[in-house]
C-alpha cells in the first residue's frame, strides 16, 4: 500500500466553524497512524516519515489493542525521529464497533497542529508526501485534501494463479479510488 488516507484541518472539524477553516497555515501538521499488530510495518512507515521533505509537528500511533510488539517498537523509535512521536492505546467505548474511526477521533482530540493527515500503518510513503497535501491545501483553501491510494502486488506471490488475483483486486482498487 503506498500514500495517504486523508489531510484535513483539525480544528474545522473539532470546531465547525467555516471562518476557522480557511485561515489556518499548513505549517504545521499532526499526523495520525491508526492501528492494530502493526509492529512489522511501521518501522518503515516512521522511515518514511522521518525523510519527508517537510516533516510533521507530531505524529501519534493509536494503537487499537495490538497484541503485537507495537508499544515497544514506538518506545524504542521515540528517540530516533526528528519529529514528535506518541503513542496511544485507542481507548474503547461500549457499543461502538467502527474501531478506526474511534482511534482517528482520539488522535484529533490529541492533536496540537491545526491539520491532521491519517494514513495506515502499512502504508509507505513518498518523500513529498505530506508537502504535497500541505500546499495543495494551502493553494485552494481546501478544507480536505484526499490523496491516492496505490496497491502493489505482493512480491512473495509465487503462483500464477495468486499473482493473477492480486493483480485482480490492484486493478479493481484503482478503479475505485479514481471513482473516489
């Protein structure tokens, strides 16, 4: 998987406010990593972030009960990024069963920079990635910036016939995100 899921301005969405939507500098981002037994992937996810090419305020792993090494890992890379770096166990709340978007919530409530950007933890990102959807906000006005998504076929698939379904389920994802 490579790129983001969405950019936006923290404080438009906590406040509501369209005078406070449009007047906020992208200067400063927060970015947040929902989670769950991502330990494997995010070392190169926080590689990446750590050579962007305009880095973020903060970013926070919200961890959605991971029973991987995930809180390790974020101790252990804390001090090792140019950039804040927190980690959060998603705090759960009775009945409610869409876990990400719970995690995302509780970042934006944590978030000091007034633009959020969210991507996954098994995503990889390319070096412009968050100056990309800061100046593309910050040429328009733009409230939300969404980005592409691009799935990759895996590169253990070994067999004609895996290879030809991953392949499948690439295309029919592209076909989606351009529909999106």
């Amino acid at each position: 998987i490579y790129s983001v899921l969405l950019i936006f301005g923290r404080r438009a969405w906590v406040l509501g406010k369209n005078e406070e939507r449009c007047h906020h500098s992208t200067e400063k981002i927060s970015v947040l990593i929902p989670c769950r037994n991502e330990a494997e992937n995010l070392p190169a996810l926080l590689d990446d972030l750590a050579a962007q090419t305009m880095l973020p305020a903060e970013v926070w792993v919200l961890d959605d009960s991971s029973t991987d090494d995930t809180e390790s890992l974020i101790r252990f890379y804390q001090n090792k990024v140019p950039f804040s770096l927190f980690y959060h166990s998603v705090i759960p709340k009775a009945g409610i069963r869409a876990h990400k978007k719970l995690a995302i919530a509780q970042g934006v409530a944590r978030a000091q920079s007034p633009w959020v950007a969210c991507t996954d933890g098994d995503c990889r990102l390319p070096p412009t990635w968050l100056a990309t959807h800061a100046q593309v906000a910050a040429k328009t006005g733009a409230q939300f910036v969404a980005g592409p998504v691009g799935l990759f076929p895996h590169p253990a698939a070994n067999s004609l016939i895996s290879n030809f379904l991953q392949k499948l389920f690439v295309a029919e994802f592209a076909s989606l995100i351009g529909v999106g």
